[in-house]
DNA sequence: ATGTGTGAACTATTTCACAGCC
DNA sequence: GGCTGTGAAATAGTTCACACAT
C-alpha cells in the first residue's frame, strides 16, 4: 500500500500528468527541428502541427511547466526547448548501459539520438563470449560479469535490456540490485520490479498486435478477400493459431 | 471532420476501448506462457499477475470480449487463447514488409516474435546499393525501387519503416500511395498520413526521455550528487542544453 | 487583432465492491 | 466458498470556448 502517493502531486507546478509527460519529448523534437531552420518563434497552432496533436492539447500542456508563451506572439523557440529539456531533465547527463548485444543491442549502441539527448552509454554487456571483446560503435563489448562493477563506476542509472526473453528478469534484478531505478526493457517479457523503480517496455510485437487489430476493422482481411459481408463469423469454426515460442 | 465517429463505437460486443486493445497482446504472451507449461486453467489473479496488471483491470478487459470465464473457477487458457487472438485478427496471415535495412532492420528482419504470431516479412528494401543484395536473416535485400511492386505482388499490408529520420516520410507517402493501411514507425519523426491509415510508433529516445524525467524526481541527481536542497533553482542561469542533430 | 492560459464540459479509463453463478 | 462479470464511483485525460494580456 505504500508509495501509492508519489507521482501527480498538487496543481500546476509540480505533478506534470503522465500524458504530459510522455508528449514532453516530442514537442522538444519540433522544436529542436524548428531552431535548426532559425526560426526564432512559434504559435501553438504552428508547433502542434508539427509535433502531430492538436493545439488546445498543446497549450494544456505547456501551461502545466508555467507560462512560457507571450499572448498574441506565441512562444519563443530558444527559451521553449531549455524549459522542456529542465523538466525532462535533460540539463544533465545521464549514464546508461545497454545488457545484450545482440542485433538490436549494436542497433541501439549505433543509435544517434543517445548522446544528442545527454544519455551516455557507459557499457555494453553480453554473456555470449564470441560476442564480448568486439568493438560496436566505438565500444568494446564486456562481459556480464562485470555489471555490477560498471553500474558502480560509472553511475549507470538506466539500464537497457536487449537480452532474450529468458535472461531479461535475471539481468534486471542484478542492475536493480546494483542500484539501478530505471530500466528500459526490449525484451517480451513482464518485468518485475520493486517499488520505485521504473520500467519501460518496448515491444515490436505488441505493436503489430495492435496495428493488426484495427486493420482487421477496416473491411476485409489483409489483402482485401474474405469477411465482406457484415458479419464476423460464428466461432467455433476456425482453426487454433499460436503454436511457437517467444524470443 | 470527416471519420470522427469510428472507433469506439456502442456498448460491450464492438468497440473495445484502446488501452484494452493494447493490453490484449500482453495477456495472450502470458497465456502462452501458461499453455507451454501444461496450465489449463487460470484465476483472474493470476493471469493479471503475469501480466503485470490488477485483476479488476484485467476482468474488465477479458469482458469486452463476452464472457469467456466460468465463475467459482477461472478461465480456460486455450480458450482464451483462441479468443484474444481472434480478436487481435491472428487468426489471419499479414504481410509486413521492412525499409530500411541498417542496424535496425537487421534486427527486426531477424525478430523471431514476427513469424509466431502469424506476421509474415515479404520483404527488406533499402536505397543503399551496398546492403541490396545482401542476405539477411533468410531473405535478399531488395531495391527501394521495387517497393510499389512488393506491396502489390504479397499483398502487404503493414510496413515496417525503419529508415534514417530524413527518409521516413516520404518512404511513408510511397507505402501509403500504394495500398498499405498500416505503418510501424522507428524513424523519429512524426509521420503524416491520410485518414484511414493508423500509425503507430516506436522511439528509444522518447522512452528515455520519460525514464530520465521520473529519475530526476526520485531525490537527488543521476549519481545522488546535486539538487540536494529544496528548490528547483530559477532559470536563466544555466547553460542551455541541445545542440545535436537528429537521425 | 491575435494567440495564450485556463476554467468548465466532456470523454476515457481505472478501481471499487458486490450480486450472481458455479 | 470462490471467482467472474459488471454497474457505479473515482480518477485521468481531452476538447471547448473565451477572458485577458500583449
């Protein structure tokens, strides 16, 4: 029951709603885009527009970091984006070490946007000792058994986890043992987690999953044959799928 | 204003809300998971447990579907199984074709989660002579050229985008042009798409950047030194941060 | 004039709590 | 006795529409 409190405090201020908050982080990308074309001010319609939602949202949202705009003008772009990046929290840099070095891990390890936004990769770990000791985007691969000692070292405060499925908990209750509080998960799996740390999931498969759902409602399967009439079909009829594994 | 009045539509039956839509692969990984172990039958406690839910959340979910449970005992995991995947449209071959095949694509090309749950890769196209041609995880790398004719010839359905951000668009309005209803984007950009199109989109970036804000609230900066005192400390006085590109 | 900032209305989602069926 | 299915209450998020600052 505790720890149920934190998290969406008072009014404005403090207490930036979670919607907000993930939203943050593509209007910083606008605006970002913005500055590189010189141009020095925006209105809500102009950067809505860019960031894709509407500009009623926009301003409901800026209004929860203060009253950055100018009524009548707009915003300016400069100002906008060190505000965004103080509440994200992007003023600082940030340690993070990716555990899995796999296809996707060099993906990530090769990935631009890391440093251009302040993260810093302190270390990629695999436990496959082919793997361990080449060099990926300018890093030389080292071996899981040194995560504790690189998580202390360097203060890695999120960790990635690009490991197969199996190995994912595993390796998240060790960084969170070493003291990690953030874990960004690629792995298909639930993680679990004490209170206080937080995870984020991304996963490939649950997108398809979901883009396949609404394709399903635009009429017709896939290719435009079957299910034109306005039913869905008994069921009962059709075949079981799902046969394979994760991973 | 046109096409505001789908999704969502009257009551239990159709129109199953959004967040249970992107629950509904989680729990069919979790019954999976449950049916490799010989589980016949589960309590909503328990399958929400392995979801990572509340069981409440979870009965709310299963109910949009019908009543696919047996009071006093629990459901039945095949059932279930079936149910969800019917419901997800898994019960159907779609026809995914992945651009851009750099680091990332390689990865994805190479996801095992794609063919077990009936997403089939028709094909890997790139713009960069030196990849096409390439074999990658069982398929040759095709010619961006050829794009408009994959789409046609496999009748494929969801494209996967995984080119640099400066590209994405217009491989978007290409795909888009030729048929495909459905875009999974990693470029970080926002997409812009015709009515009737859903995209959906995955950015390693923004997670981070929503990890890094929560971690910043949690006492204490990245390595527990600083912004020990109350304040937030008034702007102005700092450096601004962001200067790098995208891609 | 113009465009922000925001109460108020509306819509979506989560959680509670318990009636009803096995 | 145990567990689902679901109305009703509570909370979160979005959109409207306009007062007010520039």
């Amino acid at each position: 029951m505790t720890s149920r409190q934190n998290r969406q405090r008072d009014r404005a201020g403090r207490g930036i709603p979670e919607a907000t908050v993930a939203r943050l982080p593509v209007y910083l990308r606008a605006l970002t885009g913005l500055q590189e074309r010189g141009v020095a001010t925006v209105s809500s319609e102009e950067l809505a527009a860019a960031a894709g939602v509407n500009s009623a949202k926009l301003r409901k949202d800026l209004s929860h970091l203060g009253s950055y705009g100018t009524r009548g003008v707009g915003y300016e772009v400069e100002y906008l984006v060190y505000q965004i990046s103080r509440e994200l929290g992007l003023t600082q840099d940030w340690v993070v070490a990716i555990i899995g070095v796999g296809n996707l891990g060099r993906a990530l390890a090769g990935y631009g946007g890391f440093a251009s936004r302040g993260f810093r990769v302190a270390g990629l770990l695999d436990a496959d000792d082919s793997i361990v000791g080449q060099d990926i985007a300018g890093m030389t691969v080292g071996h899981i058994d040194r995560l504790e000692d690189i998580i202390a070292d360097h203060g890695v405060s999120i960790a990635v986890i690009a490991t197969p499925a199996g190995a994912a908990q595993g390796v998240c209750d060790r960084v969170v043992a070493a003291g990690v509080t953030s874990v960004l998960n690629f792995a298909p799996v639930v993680l679990t987690v004490p209170d206080g740390v937080d995870v984020r999931k991304v996963d490939l498969s649950i997108e398809l999953q979901i883009l396949a759902f609404h394709e399903q409602r635009k009429a017709g399967g896939p290719d435009g044959l079957a299910s034109l009439a306005g039913g869905d079909g008994p069921p009962g009829t059709k075949q079981y799928v799902e046969t394979v594994v994760e991973a």
